[in-house]
C-alpha cells in the first residue's frame, strides 16, 4: 500500500512516551550554571537569549555580566543614551541587537511600567523580539507550556524525528515544534527546552555529535536508522565571504584624532570610526584614502603616511584597511557637528567603536595595553 504524506508525516511525529522524562533527568545532572540560569528574572533571560542568538555562549558570558552589571533592569537600560549601551556591547558584533533592546527597553518604560507583558503575541511586537525569543521569555521566565526552537534546538529535533525538511522554513519548524510538544512533560515548559538547547550544545553537537551520551540515543531516529547522524539537519553549502580592500585616514592635529560617527542604523550603526571607505578598481590605496577623506569631511589631507594594513574578518565579509596618518593640509574650520569630533586617544577609547577601529588604534599605539571589548 502506498502510504499517504500525511499518513507518514504522523509516523515520523509520533515520538516514544517517556522521552522528555528522560531528558528532564539528563539535564538534572548536567545543567551547566551559567549566568543567566541564577535567576528566573524575564529582563535578564530576554537579554541573555539576544546575546545568544548570534553569539557562542563561551563568548556570550562576559558579554552578558557586563551588560547586566551597567543595566540591572529595564529602567536602568531605558534611560541610558544609545551611545553608552552600543558601548557596552561592543565586541558582541551585530549592533542591531543592542539598539533593539534599548528602544524596546524604552518602550516598556514607557508603556508597561518598565516590565516585560507575559503573553507571545505582546513580546513578539518588541523590536527584535522574534517567535524564538518571544517563546523563550515565556516559557523560561513565565512558564508558559510552549516549544521555544532555536538553532540548537532544531537541530536535535530535527535527528530525533528524523525529519530531513530545510529548518530554516516555517512549516519544517512548526512540524518540529509540534513533534516536540507530544514529549513536553506537563509543566516543564522552562526545563524541557533548556534541556534541549543543552543538548544541542553539549551532545547533539553540529559535527560528530557525541550519541552515546545521549539520553535521547535509543528513540532519536538519526541515531537508529542514519550511519552518521551529524548529516541532518540538511546544511547549504557555506559562502565564500567576499573581501573588501579598504582605506582609512587617521587625521592628526596635536594629539586629536578625527573621527564620525556612522549612520544610526545598518552595519555598525551608531559606532565611531576613522574616515575611509572602499579602494576602487583602478584606484591607489592612497588615492581611495584622499578620496574618502574629501567626500565624507570635506578635509584635504597634506602628506599621508602609510601606518600599515588592519584585516578582520565580519560575519558576511572580510576587509584589509590600509591605514594612512596625516595632517590637515589647511587650518580646519572647528565643526561642532554631532557625529563628528576630535578625540584623544582616551576619548576614543570611551566611544563605540568597531573591532576593526580597535585594531587601528592597536597599530598607531603598539605600545599601550588598555583595550575595550571583554572577548
Ligand atoms: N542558547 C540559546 N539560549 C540558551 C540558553 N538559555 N542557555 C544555553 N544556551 C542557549
């Protein structure tokens, strides 16, 4: 008999009872304590779960105690400048997160009496609040009974049910959330799914994942019926990042530096950089470095001198800076503009700023230790 889709997507849902009971005990002994797990504070699990959205949680930890060190709850973030908390963030990377913290945190201040609102539908309409951070804070905090899937999570899904789908697509996920829901013990929102993370973490790791400590190993179906069980979820191909070649002009007067702040949103949105841009096919890293300078200050540089070249890698792209030091050719007007200030070196250090500026500070002062980013 041919069998019918959904016939057989029953058979792969259908999971052994007493899984999530098992998994509960596994997790009893092996829960690792991290910072965020020392309370059951909702702010606190709503900043840890952005942090780790793009972020390892080895990295993650520092990050995550200095950010609740500055900003123990929702008032303390909401009424601090954009400025200070891209500060605090900085080296996390991905900015956008931080931003979208700080407005939510300023609407929540403003609107719900600096409190975080229980239910799914009211987290999800917070800026960067997306179903996977708005089911976390749910259950984590508010025990509410739902599946909260992030990558880790699907991916032990996806092994145990054996479901072969693309996890990024809706439907792939709601089929494993529903598949995990048939296990979820009653009442077990908070544990069930930082269980599952743990093992997707700790186990059920991307590439050889370690199945004979598994808990789950007798009913996870890619374990029983798949010779290497590390194959799912289904992976595209990674992406060749493309490479930028850079310039950057650190304009000098006294021991001030010039620098501008980037536009409040998109890439680095809101950090302070040096002058510069990209070097055009046909161009010199000088020329590019003269260029850039009289497009986005208006200054004309007298002779630059080349300080040497910064690499760093950016989750979508690497870049090499070529990095050029010089003097303003004329007495620069003093412009009193927002985004843009003559800085110590100490001011700068005080600023947001991208690793790659950090970097670039390294190369004019080899000689100083002091640098910003806990990771
Ligand atoms: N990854 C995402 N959220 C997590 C959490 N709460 N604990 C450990 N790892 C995680």
């Amino acid at each position: 008999m041919v069998e019918t889709a959904r016939r057989a997507s029953r058979r792969r849902t259908r999971l052994p009872p007493g899984s999530g009971r098992s998994l509960l005990g596994w997790f009893t002994g092996h829960r690792r304590p991290l910072p965020w797990r020392r309370n059951r504070d909702p702010y606190h699990i709503w900043v840890a779960e952005v942090l780790l959205q793009q972020t390892r949680v080895e990295q993650a930890v520092p990050y995550y105690e200095r950010f609740i060190l500055r900003f123990p709850t929702i008032r303390a973030l909401a009424v601090a400048p954009v400025g200070e908390v891209l500060k605090v963030w900085q080296g996390a990377g991905y900015y956008a997160r931080a931003r979208h913290l700080h407005a939510a945190a300023r609407e929540l201040a403003a609107r719900h009496g600096g409190e975080l609102p229980h239910s799914v539908n009211e987290l999800e309409e917070l800026p960067g609040v997306g179903p996977y951070i708005a089911r976390a804070i749910a259950s984590f905090a508010f025990g509410a009974p739902y599946i909260a899937l992030e990558a880790n999570g699907l991916r032990v899904a996806a092994r145990y049910t054996l479901d072969t789908g693309d996890v990024r697509r809706a439907a792939v996920r709601a089929r494993l959330e529903r598949a995990l829901a048939a296990t979820m013990p009653t009442g077990a929102a908070a544990q069930f799914n930082e269980a599952i993370m743990e093992l997707g973490e700790t186990v059920c790791c991307p590439v050889a994942p370690r199945c004979e400590e598994c808990p789950l190993g007798g009913s996870c179906r890619a374990y029983r019926e798949l010779e290497d069980p590390g194959s799912l979820p289904r992976r595209a191909a990674p992406k060749r990042r493309p490479h930028v070649r850079g310039a950057v002009v650190v304009l000098r007067q006294g021991d001030r530096w010039f620098v501008q702040r980037r536009a409040p949103t998109g890439l680095l949105g809101g950090l302070w950089e040096f002058p510069g841009g990209k070097i055009g096919l046909s161009e010199t890293p000088e020329g590019a470095a003269r260029r850039e300078l009289r497009e986005e200050t208006g200054f004309v540089a007298g002779p630059l001198r080349h300080r040497g070249v910064v690499r760093h890698g950016y989750s979508h792209f690497t870049v090499e800076l070529h990095v050029f030091e010089g003097t303003p050719r004329d007495r620069p007007r003093p412009r009193v503009a927002p985004g843009r200030r003559w800085v110590t070196r100490s001011q700068l250090l005080r600023l947001p700023i991208p690793k790659a500026t950090e970097k670039i500070i390294r190369l004019l002062t080899p000689e100083a230790k002091d640098t910003t980013s806990p990771g």
